[in-house]
C-alpha cells in the first residue's frame, strides 16, 4: 500500500481536498490542478526519480535536471506526492555495497520548456486571481441611507479669562474686583450691596396685624354715598316735577300739529294758518308797520299736550336775506293754558333769521299764544312777519 497522503490542503483556503481526482476547491472553488491519468505500479517504486533530493542525503545519483526559469519542472510520472505545504515522507535508500559497481544511472527524461506547457501554478493564476497580484482597489464610501441632517453642533469654547479691573469694588464674597456699579459679582453673583435686613418690630405670634386703610377706597364710597342722597331729598323736595324733568329731558320728541291757528289781525293774504302749513315761504303778516308790539298768533290744540318745545322761523321765508325782507320777531311772550285752566307766561329772545328751538316743557297745553314786544329791522315800510311756527311733544310709546 502506498504511503502517500489521501488529502492535502487548498493552496487558497487550505481546506482539505483529496490529493487525486479533484480539480476544484469545495470551500473557495479555487482551481487545484489538471485531471492526470492513474500512475502504473511500477512508476511508484523508489527507484523513480523524486522531484527533489534532500541536500543532507549522501547519494551517487545523477544530477537533477534543469529547470525551467519561470515555472517547475513536470515530470511524465503521475503526481503521486503530496501538495506543497505538507510533510514530505523520504523513504530510506539501500546500503551501498563498496565492492559492487555502481548501478548506472537511470535516465532522466528532459525537463520540457515552459513555454510547451504551463505548469498548475500557472493554470491556477489564470482561473483565480493570486491575491498578491491583485491591483489596489480604490476605496469606496459606504452608501449612506436618506435621515434627516444633524445641525451642527455649536463648538465648545473655553471662557477666556475676565479681565482684571483696575479700582473696582471688591465682592463681599470672594474679594474680587468688579466693575463699578454692578449689583452682583461677576464671579460668584454675590450681591454687591448687602441686603438690610429691617429692625421694625412685626406682629408677634397669634396677633392679627392691622388691616391696610385705602383713602381712595373710602372718598369712591364717599361720593356714591352723596349721589343717593341728592337723588333721595330732590325726589322728596321737587316731587313729582322733579321727576317729570327728568323724564322730560330724555323723552323722545315728536311733532305735535295744531287744529286752529288765531291772531289779533292779518295782512290781506297773510293768514294765521300759513304759519302751520309746513312751508317756509309762506308766512304770517300782522299787517301794521313797526314793531307790531301786543300782536299775537295762537294755535290750539284739539286735546290736552304735553309740549317740550317750539321751533320758529322768523321773516318771510326761511333764506330771505335782511335787505329784501320783512321784520322778524325779536323778543315775544309765550302765554300756554293747560286743561287745568292755569296760565303760563315766558319771555324769549331771538335772532334775526334762521330757524330757532324755544324749550316749553308744559303738561297738558291746549293752546299756546306767541305775544309780540320787539321786532328786527322795524321800519314803516315793513311789518313783522312769521314763516313758520312747529311744536313738539313727548312720544307716548
């Protein structure tokens, strides 16, 4: 039986192969050699030529053949051997008998050039790229997955060191100097002007302090106070007057129409109702010259009226200027009679032109009379003349 080893090692991965019969490696599918043919018996006698000699062996052999520069010799023997890298096994050479001749040598058969066939060093650099003969690869950057990008972080920096202060006022604390006019230190925020604490005398244990007495407070409450009394003795003093005064002034006022209109005399054309009519340039004449003073014109009222006041239009028409019209009233009387009988008499004074409010504020009227005294622009060629004369009164609803 041979003595030659069934497996040797990958010369890429050195997994264990088998020594013959096997082209690839299993693990790494490195190429290990070409397929040979099975040896003969008689090839593996030692009396073949090994494909090396030990240099330690004292032997009278032929010398080994030439090898080829580039690549190892092949020999015609099937490759029997194990791999290189494994143990070699030598097997012992036979005593030599010095009275015997030598044995001639046994022929070498010559070594055949690389060019003729490439040797499986060559064949497995073909297939599998030799790591020490790889190129450099350039280095790749790892891919780098869509997120969201990180601000950058603000770089940490070393506080410099203060400034010193030169005639600063020292802290309390820890007697450094600081700027004038700082109320705390700079270094350990010491406050600068200790804090005082207050030698009044407080409210000792269970004793309820003083209550805080706010003068504004009291004058508000003052003067509310003062109000509700004024109210209260003006409703009791004035009585129902009072009352109606008020009312009065925030009443909502409404026209109030006369049913007869009356006067002490008429310029012809001139009659009294043209001074109700709603139209300005009709008018109203007392038909004498002058003043007209103690003329009158009344209106009344079908029933009883609680009048607020008057508007009168002096003169003419309402846009008649002082060179073509006629004298306009200027002081007059107003004579109202209520239901109750009682007559009431005021003095008024008006302007020369224009549209005027007169204020009555009488309860129950059935009639008011307008009693001429003095006129605007009396002359002997003009009489005193009243465009329009509208009462108003308070709204019911």
């Amino acid at each position: 039986m041979s003595d030659a080893p069934l497996t040797r090692p990958c010369p890429d991965c050195a997994s264990p192969v088998r020594a013959a019969d096997q082209s690839f490696c299993d693990s790494c599918g490195a190429f290990l050699r070409w397929d040979a043919p099975a040896a003969t018996p008689s090839a593996a006698t030692p009396e073949a030529a090994p494909e090396r000699e030990e240099p330690t062996a004292p032997t009278a052999a032929a010398p080994p053949a030439p090898e080829a520069p580039d690549a190892p010799a092949v020999q015609d023997a099937p490759d029997s051997r194990p791999a290189a890298g494994s143990e070699e096994v030598t097997a012992p050479l036979p005593a030599v008998d010095p009275s015997r001749e030598a044995p001639a040598p046994a022929p070498v058969p010559e070594a055949r050039q690389a060019s003729d066939e490439a040797s499986d060093t060559a064949v497995r650099s073909l297939l599998v790229p030799v790591p020490g003969n790889r190129p450099a690869e350039p280095a790749v950057a790892a891919p780098v997955l869509p997120a969201r990008p990180e601000a950058a972080r603000p770089a940490a920096r070393a506080a410099a060191a203060p400034a010193p202060v030169e005639g600063g006022t020292p802290c309390p604390a820890c007697r450094l100097a600081n700027t004038p006019g700082r109320h705390f230190c700079r270094y350990c925020a010491t406050p600068m002007v200790p804090e005082r604490l207050s030698t009044a005398e407080g409210p000792y244990a269970g004793r309820r302090p003083g209550l805080t007495r706010d003068r504004g407070r009291w004058i508000v409450r003052a003067l509310i106070a003062t109000a509700v009394v004024a109210v209260v003795v003006g409703g009791i003093v004035g009585g129902p007057p009072a009352a109606r005064a008020v009312q009065d002034h925030f009443a909502t006022r409404v026209p109030v129409h006369p049913v007869t209109w009356a006067a002490s005399h008429s310029a012809p054309k001139q009659d009294p109702k043209l001074a109700g009519d709603g139209y300005s340039n009709t008018w109203w004449g007392t038909g004498y010259a002058g003043d007209s003073a103690g003329q009158y014109l009344e209106a009344g009222f079908a029933e009883p009226t609680d009048l607020l006041s008057l508007l009168i239009t002096p003169g003419s028409a309402k846009n008649t200027t002082q060179a073509n019209g006629q004298a306009t009233p200027r002081t007059f009387d107003l004579v109202v009679k209520d239901a109750s009988g009682e007559t009431r008499v005021s003095q008024h004074l008006i302007n020369d032109g224009g549209t005027q409010r007169v204020d009555l504020r009488v309860r129950d009227a059935l009639s008011v009379r307008l009693v001429l005294r003095t006129a605007w622009r009396a002359d002997p060629r003009k009489q005193v003349a009243i465009a329009e004369l509208e009462f108003f009164g308070r709204s019911v609803s």
